[in-house]
C-alpha cells in the first residue's frame, strides 16, 4: 500500500514536539511493515526512509498527492475534494468546527467529546528510549509539558512537589516565566531544564520516580504520560481526558486535588516499574499503532466512513477544569 502522510510542519523534530514525532514514527513503521509512505511536509523536512515532498498551504491538497497513493493520512483539515480515499487524524482540542465524517481521534474521551466513535491510541518508538535501567537507585520526579501553557498546570505541580517535599525536575519549562502571566519559582528543590529532548531527555525520565501531571484541561492523549510510564515511572494526575485510559491502578493516582496526589508521590517507591513499562509495551507502542491503523484505511478503502455521523466541536465546556489546590 502507498500511504501520503499530510503535515504542515518540519520533520524530523529538532527537540520535543510532540505531533512531529507521531508522524516521523508512523511513517517509519508503515514502512518496516512493508508499505510505501510519501510525506507530504513542511519545506525543509527529510527523511532517509521515505519519499519527501513539500507542502504548499497555497495549492489545493489534492493538487500535491502523488496518483500512485492508495490512501491519503492527513493531519491538517482538509477542506476540498481529493479523489483518493482520506482519513484526517486529530491530535489536539481544536476549535475548529469542522470534521471530517473520516477523523480519527487519539483516546476514546477524545473521540466521546466530539460526538465520535473512531480512536486510536498514539504509540510511541521503543528505538527512541533505549533499555529502561530498573534497578538505578532513582530520588526524584519530573514534570514533563510545555509549562507555559495554563493548562498544564505548572503550578499546581510545583505545589505537589513542595507538599510531598520531592525535588521535581521541570521538562519544558524555565524558573523565570514571562509568556502567559508572570510566574518565577525561587524554591531550589524545583530544577528547570527548557525544552529539551533526545538522550539528555531520557536520562532525566530514567532516573525519576515519578510523572507530576496535573492538566487542568481534557488530555486529548499526551506522549509525555506514556513516554514516562516507558521509563517505569507512575503518573500522578488528573483525571480529564484521556488519563483514566492509561493510566490504571497500577501505574499512578488520578486526583483533582494537590492534598491527594502529594499523599500518593509520598508513596511513589510502592510501584512496579518494570510492570508500569511493560503496560506501554503491552498497549502504546508505535507497532499497535500502525496495525490499527492499516485496518482503518481498508475500512475506507473499501468507502466505509469510520465515524457514524460527522464529528462536532463540544460545547459549553470551560476553558480551565476544576484543580483544587489544598
């Protein structure tokens, strides 16, 4: 099969980005899987195991795919007619009104919220993590997002790490914030590390004990949990969007509160990380990932829709979920 995946931005990504990962990931796996993938990507993208072309916001889609594709993998809307068979696959909580009959959505929340059936879970690539070391003697936890963003709620981790008194290593986030408010954090028990990703990255998840993860927001997936639970790391949330799927009894606590998730970072040392990694392994990896999706482009292959009706935007919901901070 020839796949085109559609996406408007530069891969490979240079550091963290999350989307650009899922597509470098996928494409890759199609490939290892025996198909023919053709990005159809940013200016400036490369790839040494499949055909790139760049994407011109300007042109038509349909204009840009190669006749040879059998079926088209787009992570942009897409708004006109294009003769080939098409799924749009939607990453975020997006505003945008329209969706496509054919959207396939990152957690069965994430789909529930928009009034859809089709899912499926990201998967992540083994081969960018390396072999977790279980027995490292490991002190702290970490905070893994893009700290700027309100709704992931940096400082309601910082309270949890002060209340369960752990160090807490900050991914994605600097003490001096001037982005979305004015935030500077002076307790030295807080490290800040910016934007960071690859092996410098992995060395910090490797030797934590534990994801901080308070999102005040409905998660539509979030790589950042289950590159954690990779490392054997139990995750400590709440309990919107699609947290309750991945995370389970035994790989964390979901509260919406700090009292609660303090209690249980105090009590991190009681998980199985080899039990918590092996859940990623058993359920969220990239392997999964394109098999569910190669029986989703037979389906519109076959020109079945993979929705019941087109998808809706959710309404009336707030902006900023409910956290207590006690």
């Amino acid at each position: 099969m020839h796949i085109c995946i559609v996406f408007d931005k530069i891969i490979p990504v240079a550091k963290y980005g999350g989307i650009q990962r899922i597509v470098w990931w996928l494409g890759k796996e199609l490939v290892n899987k025996g198909h023919k993938v053709t990005y159809l990507v940013g200016e400036g993208s490369t790839c040494h195991f499949a055909d790139v072309k760049f994407y011109d916001k300007e042109r038509d889609i349909s204009e840009q795919i190669p006749e040879s594709v059998d079926v088209v993998h787009s992570y942009i809307p897409i708004k006109s007619e294009v003769k080939k068979p098409y799924l749009i696959h939607m990453e975020s909580n997006t505003k945008d009104e329209f969706h496509d009959i054919n959207t396939v959505f990152v957690s069965k929340k994430h789909a529930e919220r928009h009034s859809a059936q089709c899912y499926v879970y990201n998967g992540l690539d083994p081969e960018d993590y390396g072999t977790p070391d279980f027995k490292k003697k490991r002190n702290y936890v970490h905070f893994l997002a893009k700290a700027a963003w309100r709704v992931k709620n940096i400082k309601g981790a910082i309270k949890i790490a002060q209340k369960s008194k752990s160090h807490m290593h900050v991914l994605g986030g600097t003490r001096l914030n001037l982005h979305m408010g004015f935030r500077l954090t002076l307790d030295p028990r807080i490290h800040f590390h910016g934007m960071i990703g690859g092996d410098a990255k992995n060395k910090i998840l490797n030797d934590s004990t534990g994801l901080i993860f308070p999102v005040v927001w409905h998660e539509p997936f979030g790589i950042a949990i289950t590159e954690s639970m990779y490392f054997g790391n139990p995750v400590f949330s709440t309990s919107y969007g699609s947290l309750p799927e991945i995370v389970n009894n035994e790989s964390g606590v979901i509260a919406n509160n700090v009292s609660d998730l303090a209690e249980a970072v105090k009590n991190r040392s009681d998980y199985n990380h080899k039990q918590i990694h092996e859940r990623v392994m058993d359920c969220f990896t990239v392997s999964q990932m394109a098999d569910k999706f190669l029986k989703l482009y037979e389906v519109i292959l076959d020109g079945k829709t993979l929705n019941d009706k087109a998808p809706t935007y959710p309404q009336g919901e707030t902006k900023f979920l409910h956290f207590d901070m006690k």
